[in-house]
C-alpha cells in the first residue's frame, strides 16, 4: 500500500471539541491506577536498582508526576535512570502486566546496555524525535527486549518533562487505531513502526496543534491531540 499523503489529513471535529478543555486538566492530571508492589517485588527479584516505584501508600501515577520526574532526573545516575523507565512503565501499564516481567528482566540481562540506550534516548527526545526513537529501536528492533514502539515512545515523551514545545509524543496501538479508523491514515500499519513512520506522526500532530492554536487562541501541544487520539 502506497504511503497515505498526511497532508490531505484533518483533524476530526470531536478532538477540537475536547481541545477546548485546558491542557493541565486533560494532560497533567491524566492518572492512572498502578500495581505498586507488583513492581517493587519483581524489581527487587531481579536485583536491579530503581523500587520503590512510589512511596508508600501511592497506588496512582499521573502524566504530571512523570514530568517531574524527568524535571529532575540526573541523566548520569544507572539508578535514576531506571526508577524513570520502571515509573513510565508502571504508568503505561496500568493494571495490565502483560509482557511487564519480561522488560524487567530484560534490563536485567544487560543493564549496561540498556542504561545506555535510555540515557542516548532521553538526550536525543528534546531535540530530534529520529534520533531518540532509533536510540530504542535501532534498525527496527528493540535496543531493550519487549520495550516496542507503545513503552519506548512513552519514555521519549515524558522525557519532555511537559514542556510545550516537547516534539515526542505517545504511539501505540490505542493511538494508531484511531488514526487508521478515524483520521483516514490507511497505510499506518498496527505497530512494529518504522522511525520514518514515527516521524511522520510526530509532524502530523506538530501541523495540527499548530492549525488549532491560531484558531482557538491558545497554545495546543501535540499531546493534547495524542490524549484525544488514545481515547476519542
């Protein structure tokens, strides 16, 4: 199938109805309900640094949360590092531990190499979506075994730390389906995204806040459209 032309792509009339809601409402206070102990058990069996994943108590992890983190992440800290990957990774799993054990174990295998594709990852994020996505997904494999484009392109976007010009943002199946069903990307295939493929998304949802913002008058961030995307 010929590449869809994603300049001919607008943005469906119900995402711009939500994009009336502020951003801090819909993006920084986006929480999900996490399985603290689960990951702080299966952490400490692997005998890698990094639990607990939240304090004592905390079941819940919102955008705004992994924001700070990254606001304040010493990128040359293995431990940091790793507490950042297993808190984006408990936010993105949610209750759904599907292949979870196996990513822990993974970074166990090899927590050199992993720390390194994070830390080269996280650096690339702010500037050149490319770079960061190839950091995780070299030659279209995963750099950390069963982090695939859905976990590995939540890593570059909360890298970001929110900011608004952040040019990273969330790919998965949720997202994807959306943009085949709805939005008419007919050539965007189910996952397993090519870096081309990502850098595509990116622009097209870097168009589209641009559009909306000259016509509601404030400033709309592309992951404002990913939230509407992920669940319209």
């Amino acid at each position: 199938m010929a590449p869809t032309d994603l300049s001919r792509l607008q943005l469906p009339s119900a995402c711009r109805e939500a994009l009336a809601k502020q951003r801090s409402e819909r993006i920084d206070s986006h929480t999900i309900v996490i399985a603290a102990e689960w990951w702080n058990s299966e952490i400490a069996a692997a005998h890698l640094p990094g639990a607990p994943v939240t304090g004592p108590g905390v079941t819940q992890l919102s955008r705004g949360d992994l924001f700070a983190d990254a606001a304040s992440l010493d990128a040359g800290s293995e431990e940091e590092l790793l507490r950042f990957l297993w808190r984006v990774l408990a936010w993105g799993s949610g209750m759904r531990l599907r292949l979870s054990r196996q990513r822990i174990r993974a970074v166990a295998d090899n927590p050199s190499s992993a720390v390194a594709a994070l830390r080269q990852a996280l650096q690339a994020a702010r500037d050149d979506p490319a770079q960061a996505y190839e950091a995780l997904r070299p030659g279209g494999r995963n750099a950390i075994a069963y982090l695939g484009p859905a976990f590995s392109t939540k890593v570059l976007y909360f890298a970001g730390s929110g900011a608004l010009d952040h040019p990273c943002v969330i790919l998965d199946s949720q997202v994807a389906t959306t943009l085949r069903s709805t939005c008419k990307w007919d050539s965007l295939g189910d996952n397993g995204w090519p870096t081309s493929t990502y850098v595509r998304y990116c622009t097209l949802l870097d168009r589209w806040a641009h559009e909306e913002s000259s016509q509601l008058g404030r400033r709309i961030c592309i992951d404002e459209i990913e939230r509407w995307l992920f669940r319209p």
